[in-house]
C-alpha cells in the first residue's frame, strides 16, 4: 500500500472513530430522597421531596428534576453542594431555580465536580427563610 493510500485509510477511520465517539458517552443517573431531618443541623419541618439528576458525560452536563412538599415557608435557594460526606456541609457546585415544586434545568459541571457526583459526594438542598441553611436535603446516589 502507498503512503498516500495509507494516509487516506488512516484519515478515514479516524474520522469515523470521531463520529462514533459521542454514542459512546456515558450517561449516569443520580438520585436523593431529601428531608428535614437529613439537614445539619435536622430540623423537625416535616418537609420532604425528591430529586433525580443525570449526568452525560459527553456535553459535560447534570440535568435535574425534582420536587417538594411540606416546607415552613417558599424556597429562597437551593443548591447542590459538595464535596461532602452525608452529614458534612460543603460549599454550593451549582444554584438551582427551585422556587417554585416542581422543579427542572441543567448546568454545565466540570470533570471534578462529575468525580464528586460519582463518589457520593455531592448532596442537594432546599433552603427556606426559616431554616436558612437548609430545610431539606439528600445525598445524591446513582441509581
């Protein structure tokens, strides 16, 4: 075979390795059943509510749905936050338009922050006036 048959052969297959690539990506699902006594500190609202995210690692993005019930008052914020063991406060990864249940949207995340997803160290929350640092919250696990 000549070099320039060679060169095309090996262009080609590349090219159709790069277009076959994004059906490889993986997609991760996660999920946390958030309550009022999972908060640190709990407190005894009562509130619950649910959240499922999927990640897809090929656009680097976390879409989420979820819902709630229950809270002292309207949601002010929520947040996933991490990285952090159940029980453990951490710093906000990404804000969340939850003000209103249900809920849904999606963010870019980076690759530390899809390491945090996979190793059971991010958690999700709901704040409200009353429970400012948070009134519900769940550790986001895959499914």
């Amino acid at each position: 075979m000549s070099k320039l048959a060679h060169s095309i052969l090996f262009l080609s297959t590349l090219a159709a390795a790069l277009a076959l690539a994004p059906a490889f990506a993986d997609t991760i699902k996660y999920k946390a059943d958030l309550s009022s006594a999972s908060e640190v500190p709990p407190n005894d609202t009562g509130a619950k509510g649910t959240i499922e995210a999927t990640y897809d690692s090929a656009a680097g993005t976390l879409s989420w749905s979820g819902s709630y019930s229950g809270l002292s008052g309207p949601a002010t914020a929520a947040h996933f936050h991490g990285p952090a063991a159940a029980g453990v406060n951490a710093s906000v990864l990404a804000p969340v338009d939850a003000k209103a249940s249900p809920f849904e949207g999606s963010a870019k995340i980076t690759a530390a922050q899809a390491k945090d997803f996979a190793d059971g160290k991010v958690y999700f929350n709901v704040h409200t006036a009353k429970n400012k640092g948070g009134e519900i919250r769940g550790q986001m696990a895959k499914e």
